[in-house]
C-alpha cells in the first residue's frame, strides 16, 4: 500500500525509525555518555547499522546523513571512524555542525534518512 508508515523501535517519546514511500528516517543515535569520540562515534553507526538491518535495508542505502558534534575540534578523530565505516562508493550527502547535545557527556549524534531495498 502506497503511502503506509511503519515504525521502528517505538518509544513513549520517539521511534528509532520512520519509513514511508520507500525512505526510512532514523532518529538521532548518541554513544555511551562518556566515552571517546571514537568510540561514541563507533556505537551511533553500530545503531544506525542495526535499525536499518530491522527496516530490511543498509548503509549502502544511505541519502543523507547529518552529524552534530559537541565541539568541532573531534571533527578529524569522529571523520576517522566515519571513514572506516562508509563503504566507498555509497558515500551520502552529508553535513555536519557542532550544537548543544542532550547532556554535556554526548560528543557526536548522527542521523541518517535512507532508501529501502
């Protein structure tokens, strides 16, 4: 059926993903509080890999994906974990800015909008 949503992940206050019409929108996914930049970096694309694993689609399928960074000055470590995980290629448009995160101990936040297959 054209036009049907399907949720991912549904919480009180948000799901983890949203497909309609062939796209799939995940919401933003942090790291442990904490933790490297690195290694924040590394689980935000570990999620982003497993909700698109559950919508049926994967990281080759990637439009979009928009990065929010606590401090601009870990662009280049968060850009080396970044780097290893894109498969070259597929690489989506992207844009990322620095921004007040939900705690002071979240460093990076992704999100991405994907295609399905």
């Amino acid at each position: 059926m054209s036009g049907e949503i399907k949720r991912f992940g549904i919480g009180a206050r948000m799901s983890e993903g949203v497909s309609c019409n062939g796209i799939i929108w995940l919401a933003g996914q942090v790291g442990k509080p904490g933790d490297s930049v690195a290694d924040q970096t590394r689980t935000c694309l570990a999620e982003v890999d497993r909700i698109l694993a559950e919508a049926g689609t994967d990281k080759t399928r990637i439009l979009s994906a928009q990065i929010w960074m606590a401090d601009m000055a870990d662009f280049a470590e968060m850009n080396s974990v970044w780097d290893a995980w894109v498969p070259q290629g597929h690489t989506p448009a992207r844009a990322t800015g620095e921004a007040k995160l939900a705690t002071p101990d979240y460093r990076v936040e992704v999100i991405v909008t994907a295609a399905l297959k």
